[in-house]
C-alpha cells in the first residue's frame, strides 16, 4: 500500500525529520504532530491505522479478543432479537464441568450437557 503526502509544507518550517536504516536508506518521516493541520492529522490518523494493521493471524490472543469483541456482541444481539440463544459456561464452572447457560432475551436457563451423548436437561431457568 502506498500513500502519498505532501511534504513541501513542512520542507519550508523545517518542522520534519526523515529517519534512515544501516544502509542510508529513508524508512520513515516524523512530522510533529503538533503541525499539522486538523484535516491533516485526520489524514495522518488514517495512514497510521493502515500502517499498523496487524493481519489476524499475526495477532496475539489478547489482540484476536480485542479485534473481535464488538463483533461478538453484535451476533449476540442479532441472535437473540431472532428468538435464539447464546451459549456460556457458568462463572466459577469448576464443580459444574457439563452446565452451560442458555441466555434468551428475556430469560436464561442453567443446562446441562451430557458430553457422550450430546443430550441436554434443563436444571433452572430461575436463577
């Protein structure tokens, strides 16, 4: 992806730095934010997100989560506005291994799942 800034504004302020690697080659211009004008700084803003974009399979646990969170939430809501369930483990599921919870948009049940047989049994929907 290529980008195309004009510099000749900031060449005149000297308000610029251009940074080179081991083999003098230019890397990167820093440009204090502080000089750019507001729709450039939306433009810089931008740039950088692109720039800084990590691929989905180079992301860490916490980065995936982090990623994927509002989308999540947005299913979730889409399921249940449909008349469906989201599935959970209960919180502190240690001594409850085969319970989950099925959370409808106006109620939630406590299940539980025989994991051989894939049979479910309502324990609760008070709860």
């Amino acid at each position: 992806m290529y980008k195309i800034l004009n510099l000749k504004e900031f060449v005149s302020q000297d308000t610029f730095n251009i940074v080179y690697d081991e083999q003098e080659k230019a890397t990167a211009v820093l440009i204090p934010v502080s000089q750019w004008h507001p729709a450039k700084a939306t433009e810089l803003q931008n740039l950088m997100e692109q720039l800084t974009y990590i691929p989905v399979f180079e992301c860490s646990l916490k980065e995936l989560e982090e990623r994927l969170h509002p989308e999540i939430q947005n299913v979730e809501a889409e399921n249940t506005h449909l008349g469906l369930y989201n599935v959970y483990e209960p919180a502190g599921n240690q001594e409850r291994r085969n319970h989950v919870i099925r959370e409808y948009q106006d109620h939630r049940e406590l299940v539980k799942v025989n994991a051989s047989t894939g049979e479910s049994q309502i324990i609760s929907r008070r709860f």
